[in-house]
C-alpha cells in the first residue's frame, strides 16, 4: 500500500508512535523513527523493523522540543528517503498538576512537544508534498482536544491547539492533494498513561487503582483503554488513497468519551 513512501513519525520509540510506526512499515512504507530511549533498544527496533517488514528504516534523535533539531531531522529525512510523504505527529509529554502550582517549565515543554512540533515539522514538509501533488499529515491528539479534564491545562491547551491547527492547514493545502487530520484517541495504556496515574493519585487525594476506575476508564463509556493498533489503523487508513477526501477532520477513537 505504501511501497515507495517515506513515513515520519515522531515520538516512535514507544507506544502510540511505535504502534503507527511499526502497521505504515507493515503495509510497506519506509520509516523515519524518532524518540528517546535507551541507545541500544532504539538500534535493535530500528533493525528488527527494518528486517521484519523489509522496508528502510531509520533513526534520529531530535529533540522535539527544538527547532534547530526539527530542521536538521525533517533535513535529514529528505535528504536519505527523497520525501516525507507521510508525516505523523505524535510526540507528546503529560504533566498533571493544578494550575496554580503548574510548573512553568512543564507548562513551556508541553506546549512545545505536542503542538509548536508539529508547526515545525509541516512546515518544512509542505513544500515537498506541494510540489507532489500529494502528502498525508496525521496528528495524534487527543480526546482532550475535544474535551478539557482538570490538573491538565497545559495538555489541554496543547491538544486543543492541535485541533484548529490541523483544520488550518488543511484549509491551506485542500486543492494541493495533501490532507491534514488529527486522531483523538481516549485512553491508550502507554508509558504516558502508567505516569500519570500516580501523578493524578496525588492530585486527586485517591488510591492508584481508583485512578483507573473512577477517572480513566470511567470517561469511556466502553470501560475499556483504547489499543495502540486501533490508533495505528485508523492512522494508516487516513494515510492512503481510500481517505483522500478526509481533511480537516479530528475525529475521536475513543470508546465514546466526548459522545456523552
Ligand atoms: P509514550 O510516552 O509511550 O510515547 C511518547 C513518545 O514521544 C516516546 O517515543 C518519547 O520518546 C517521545 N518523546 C517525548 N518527548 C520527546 C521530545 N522532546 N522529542 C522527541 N520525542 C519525544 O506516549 P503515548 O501514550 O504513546 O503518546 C503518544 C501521543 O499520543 C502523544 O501525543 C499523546 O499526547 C497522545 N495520546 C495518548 C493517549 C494515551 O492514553 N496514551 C491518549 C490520547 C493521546
């Protein structure tokens, strides 16, 4: 399906992104991987996948809180693949803390990973996709992009943020064959997700377990998490041609949250 594209994904060392990552090599795309982690662990997922799918896969470490190093990986990207034909913008960071003891630099990072990123990576993606004639944008929100929770300004202010972007842009490239969705998943069990249960703990003045009760699984009227495939499906399917006519969309995967 994807045999021949470049596939960007940010935040790919771990859940979500890696889940996307792993179902665009799957259906052939080569991949540029990117994300923190342990040096040796991100070589041997980079080879296995490279090897599982037999597609090219590489890897590099900007720091999405950076311009500079936005610049140098989408540089980079162009340069080895050709093209980012598609790109998803996934990284993000939690911080959950009431507002009037939020700590401005968690407030500063967050901004910068989950929405001021994804400014960056598509501007510099644009052009290509332009002169193609064709590019899929697909920003991972949230469910809180669609609805606020409390201890979460920043998170929500971010995911809200991604929201209008994603229908800007779109409007900007919708005769330009590139189109620019955002996916709100509700919640997914990642790393993202096991911090913040502790943190929301302390918040809350409850137990742990009651977090993931009363508060997570409490908003999806499934009482189930999300599963990173369901994001990377819905993901994929709004990469390829059968979705050429959805754009602008920011379409909820989230076992009926924001439907209440
Ligand atoms: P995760 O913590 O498992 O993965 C986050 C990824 O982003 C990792 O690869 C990490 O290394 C990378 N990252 C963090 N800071 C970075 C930086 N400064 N530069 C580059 N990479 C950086 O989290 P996840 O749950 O997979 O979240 C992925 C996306 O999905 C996020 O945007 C998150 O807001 C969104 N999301 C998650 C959930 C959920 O319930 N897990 C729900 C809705 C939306």
């Amino acid at each position: 399906m994807f045999e021949g594209k470049a596939a960007l994904v940010t935040g790919s060392t771990s859940g979500i992104g890696l889940g996307i990552a792993r179902e665009l090599a799957r259906l052939g795309a080569n991949i540029v991987l990117n994300g923190f982690g342990d040096a040796r662990e991100i070589e041997s997922l980079r080879a296995g996948l490279a090897e599982s799918a037999g597609v090219a896969v590489a890897y590099d470490d900007a720091d999405m809180s950076r311009a500079d190093a936005i610049e140098r990986m989408m540089a980079r990207a162009i340069g080895e693949f050709g093209a980012v034909d598609i790109l998803v913008n996934n990284a993000g960071v939690q911080h959950v803390a009431p507002v009037d003891e939020f700590p401005p630099a968690k407030w500063d990072a967050i901004v910068a990973i989950n929405l001021t990123a994804a400014f960056h990576t598509t501007r510099l993606a644009l052009p290509g996709m332009k002169r193609r004639g064709r590019g899929r944008i697909v920003n991972i929100a949230s469910a809180h992009a669609l609805v606020a929770s409390p201890y979460k300004s920043a998170y929500v202010a971010a995911k809200h943020g991604i929201a209008g972007f994603t229908r800007t842009v779109a409007l900007e490239v919708a005769q330009a064959g590139v189109t620019v969705n955002a996916v709100c998943p509700g919640y997914v069990l990642t790393p993202l997700v096991q911090k913040q249960i502790p943190e929301t703990a302390r918040a809350r003045g409850i137990s742990e377990e009651a977090v993931v009760r009363d508060v997570l699984l409490a908003a999806q009227p499934t009482r189930k998490f999300v599963t990173v495939e369901e994001v990377a499906a819905l993901t994929a399917f709004l990469c390829g041609d059968a979705a050429a006519s959805i754009t602008g969309a920011v379409l909820p995967i989230d076992g009926g949250w924001t439907a209440q």
